[in-house]
C-alpha cells in the first residue's frame, strides 16, 4: 500500500539532486506532486518521467529569491493541485557559488543565500499553514545540511542560513504541533550533486588534494551520498509513521556528524 496516496506536495527546487528524488520518492507513493525550480526543462523532464512510470506530477518555474514570486507559486499551485498537505523546502544556495572567508565575503552574495534558503521557506511555510490548520493535517519538511550544526569553512552564510532555518522549523513545530502539523528537518552530509561537486573541487584544490582522493575522505562510511539516500527521510517524516515526531532534525549523512 502506498504511505502517502492522495497527499498533494510541493517540492521547491526539485529539477535536479535531492529535490528531484524527493518529488519521484512521493510520486511513487502516491503522491500528486507540485515540483519548481528555475531551470525549465529540468522541471520538465522530471514530469516525464513521473508520468511515464504513473504518477502525477506538474512543473511550476519560479525564482525564490523573488518574495514576490511566492505568492504567484503557490496560487498556482493549488489552483492545479488543491490544496497542499506537504511542503519541502529544498531549494537552496550553496557556499559553492562563491567561496570566501568571512573578511572578503560578498555583502550580495549574504543577502541572495539568505532570501532563497531562509525567507523563501518562512514565506512558503507561513503561507501553506493556515490551509493545513484548517483542515487539521500537514507536513513541512526543510532540507538543512549538516552546516546547521557546524561551521562552512568559507561558506558563511550557508552556515548562518542553515543554522537559522533549523531554528524557524522548530519554532514552527512548537506552535503547530497541537494542530495536527509536524515541522522537521533533513540535514544531509556531502551528497553527490552538481552544487556539492564544485564545493568538492574548491576544497580539494584548497587542500592540495587530488577530487577522487578528497571524495573519499567525505563520510566516514566511505564517499559522498546519492540523492536516493535522502529521499526515504522524507517519504517518512511525510507519512503517518511519523505522527509524533516534530521539532527534528536528522542526520543523513554517512556519519560525519554524530550528533
């Protein structure tokens, strides 16, 4: 039996990586699947091959770090889907745009990474709650990073980003949990997509190591993860299974770090 059938997601950033293996996990499921991203075609090809295998997906492209686009999104959204009992927030920005230490980090560069990986999931949060309240069941699940927990060597407002959007979630937990709501967090390790190769690349380089030498050294279970190693989180923080856990965060991330 499929966990989540008939449930209606929203999965943001989901042309490729994590996001796009949590989007064909929920359609496996059952799930009626709203995916966006920025990049057309790969939001695109998604659909097609969600459909292809017989499941129901529609693309929607949006810019998050525009606030005004979100309201545009989501009205969208649910006049294609209805009404949404899930949202994950995956869209992100990584330190692999534009790596420096904190004394010649780009002030531009700290105001993008917050707007697409902290306002973007307070306004998509703040905006889906109220439906999910009224009807007394909803899912909000934040792929974080295990840079919520420790520090970007060069990456600092990832790290600050990370940090805070694994505060907003618990803040969200505590003050829907008695409405049928649970608010949780996925924090991956290095997982192998193209954002993660080119921190890889510059940190090697940094190091003076060879990539596949540096590729290695990631987990301490060997390498770095798949998109598919994630998605199960999801498909359960998302279901019934997890009815009593909110206000959490978890570590998938090859035990890099335990805690």
């Amino acid at each position: 039996m499929k966990k989540l059938n008939g449930k209606a997601a929203l999965v943001t950033g989901a042309g490729r990586g994590i996001g796009r293996a949590i989007a064909e996990a929920f359609a496996r499921e059952g799930v009626t699947v709203a995916v966006t991203a920025r990049t057309v075609a790969e939001l695109d090809d998604l659909v097609a091959q969600v459909r292809a295998a017989g499941g129901k997906a529609t693309a929607f492209q949006a810019d998050l770090a525009d606030r005004a686009a979100i309201p545009k999104l989501l009205a969208a959204v649910t006049a294609a889907i209805g009404p949404l009992d899930i949202l994950v927030n995956n869209a992100g920005l990584g330190s692999s745009s534009d790596p420096k230490p904190v004394v010649d980090f780009e002030d531009d560069f700290w105001d993008l990474s917050m707007a697409i990986n902290l306002t973007a999931p307070y306004l998509l949060t703040k905006a889906v709650l109220p439906p999910m309240i009224e009807r007394g069941w909803g899912r909000i699940i934040t792929v974080a990073s295990i840079n919520s927990r420790v520090h970007s060597f060069h990456g600092a407002a990832y790290a600050a980003s990370k940090h805070a959007v694994l505060g907003f979630m618990r803040t969200v937990a505590a003050e829907t949990a008695a409405q049928g709501i649970t608010a949780n967090c996925i924090c991956p390790g290095p997982v192998k997509t193209l954002m993660n190769t080119k921190r890889m690349e510059y940190d090697a380089a940094r190091l003076g190591r060879k990539f596949e030498e540096h590729e290695k050294l990631q987990t301490p279970i060997g390498g770095r993860l798949m998109p598919d190693d994630i998605s199960p989180m999801a498909v359960y923080l998302a279901s019934d299974d997890a009815r009593m856990v909110t206000g959490q965060a978890y570590n998938v991330c090859g035990g890099l770090v335990m805690s």
